[in-house]
C-alpha cells in the first residue's frame, strides 16, 4: 500500500510516498481502506521533530484520521460488514490507503457526507465534543470563548456550542475569517491582532465575563483567557500553536474559583477512545445527518501533492480543514 513516510525531521520536503505492506486485522478490528484523510497540526509537528507518535502508532506515517470503507475484519468483528463506510481517529498512520482499527473506535459515515467532508469530521469533531462537554461541562445559555475559532477544531467546537444554546465569541488574528464563522453561528468575533481580549469580552458581555474557554492557542493567550472567565469558570488548552508554556496568576485562580483543564485524544487508551466514539455517534451523528452542523472543508489535495497541503496549513490562511484523498 502507499504511505505518506517521514524521511526525516524538517520541512515539507521531507515527505516522501513509500510502499509499506498492508496490514492485517487482528482479533475484534477491522481493516479499513481509506479514501481520505485530513491534515493536522500535529502532522506538521511530528514532522518537524517535535511531536513524536505515540507507542502502537507508526513511527514515520502521520495521520489522525480517516474515512473510507470496512476492507476486511479481524476474528471476532461483527459489528461491521466489508463496504460499510466509516471514518475515525487513530494515533497515527491516517495517511496510507489502510488502517487497522479496533471496529468499536469506527464510527459510521452520514449518509449526506461526501468522503471527503466525512474525513474533516473525526479529528475536530471529537476533540471539541470530548472538551466542551465531556469536561467542560458546557450547559445551555453559557458563554463559551473559543480561540482560533477559524481552525478545523474551531469550527467544530463554534456549531457544537450553538447546536447546544451556548452563546458564542470566537477570535481570530484575520477579520476574514472572523467573517465566515459568522455564517456557522459565531455571535461575536474578536480580533486579536486590533482589539485587546479582556476589553472585548467585557463589552461584548457587559462585564461578566464568559463561563468557559477552548483554548486552541496556547501560550500568553492562557492568562488573558484566565482574566475573562467568569467566577467558577472553565479553561481547557487544546492546543499550543503560540507556545507551550505561560505565565499565570494563581491568586486570579483562586479567588475566582476557576478550573484549568488540560487534554489530548492521541495517546489516550483504547478504552476512552472506544467510548469517545460510541458516545459521539450517539450524541453527534444525529446533528451531522441532519445537516444541523457540518463539516468545513478549507481545501482539498491529492496524496500526492501532500508537501503542498503541508506548505497550505502553515500559510495559516486556512479556515477549516485540509482534506487529503487518493
């Protein structure tokens, strides 16, 4: 099968297409060929060197997601049949025409969804379920700050919090995009490269303040978020694109009660991700079949053009996901 391999750690090009063997599905997983795939920051960084894939995962493939079609099934798979369409997240080795997943990780394709819109679901909309919900504890008619609201996670987590009566801001560094979350349900945008946070949030809520935060960000951001939550409010950090590390006052969180929250799904045990997806396809897939939230697709590239989809998402002008198909 071909694989999108890292040669070694650098730029975009150090990606190379290889021939690796296809792998065989052992007890209770199912072998799926995949048609799609979506690019992520953290292939970007496990190709520069700086986020390795977890033990179990390939070493040298990226991808953390897929859509495509049930191939073959392990020893005691029943849950699905050879054909059925289903998409998912696995540690890594998204980006080759097979993956062998356990058959209760996958989860079912909407009918309406293309491949390639069904391959921008999994990676976004599994971690913005797992944060706002799952610990976030995000309840009808709380206002919830989501940073990078322009991203694929961003996206996600903006239709999510409407779909659920949240009240949602969002921030961006390009008006533009700021611009085009509207049309997904954001109520206000901050731009952070023109407008200060904490003067933003303060207008926009008349000094309440917000309940909750995704932070896709990282970084200073982190201690600005911390100043426009509201008493007991919520932070959870998803991701670091501005930094790993920060400064913050703990007087602030104390006197405020507040919870900070960390998380990633990549490394996570078999267990949780097993039930991250039976709860997602009971709770979101309805939503997705609807048509009530969808996928947003910034772009699509062959595999082969995969240096180029790499070259796109660290232009940082996308807004959505970058979707990669054979």
């Amino acid at each position: 099968m071909k694989s999108i391999v890292i040669t070694r750690p650098g730029g975009a090009e150090v990606l190379a297409t290889e021939e690796r063997p296809v792998p065989e599905p052992g007890p209770g997983e199912i072998r799926v060929r995949v048609q799609a795939s979506a690019l992520n920051r953290a292939d970007v960084l496990q190709r520069m060197g700086s986020y390795p894939a977890p033990p179990g995962a390939p070493a040298d493939v990226p991808g953390l997601e897929y859509a495509g079609e049930v191939d073959a099934m392990g020893e005691g798979a029943g849950l699905w049949a050879v054909g059925n369409r289903v998409m998912g997240i696995v540690g890594g080795g998204g980006h080759a025409e097979y993956v062998v997943v356990h058959e209760r990780e996958a989860i079912r394709i909407p009918q309406n969804c293309t491949v390639e819109e069904a391959a921008a679901i999994p990676e976004a909309f599994l971690t913005s379920y797992d944060a706002l919900f799952r610990q976030l504890d995000l309840k009808v008619g709380e206002r919830v700050l989501i940073h990078a609201v322009g991203s694929g996670v961003g996206t996600a987590a903006l239709q999510l919090a409407r779909a659920a009566g949240a009240v949602t801001l969002g921030t961006s560094r390009t008006p533009d995009k700021l611009k085009q979350a509207e049309a997904l349900g954001l109520e206000v945008g901050i731009d952070t490269a023109r407008e200060d946070l904490a003067e933003a949030v303060n207008q926009a809520t008349y000094g309440s303040g917000v309940d909750a935060v995704m932070d896709l960000v990282g970084g200073k951001l982190l201690e600005a978020s911390l100043r426009v939550l509201a008493l007991r409010g919520r932070a959870i950090v998803v991701g670091t694109t501005a930094g790993s590390k920060a400064e913050i006052d703990l007087g602030l969180l104390l006197r405020r009660r507040l919870h900070l929250f960390g998380t990633v799904l990549r490394s996570r045990p078999l267990e949780e991700k097993i039930a991250l997806a039976r709860e997602f396809s009971s709770s979101v897939l309805p939503l997705l079949s609807s048509g009530r939230i969808k996928p947003v697709v910034d772009s699509t590239f062959r595999f082969a053009d995969i240096r180029k989809a790499h070259e796109r998402m660290e232009s940082n002008s996308t807004f959505g996901k970058i979707v990669l198909t054979w």
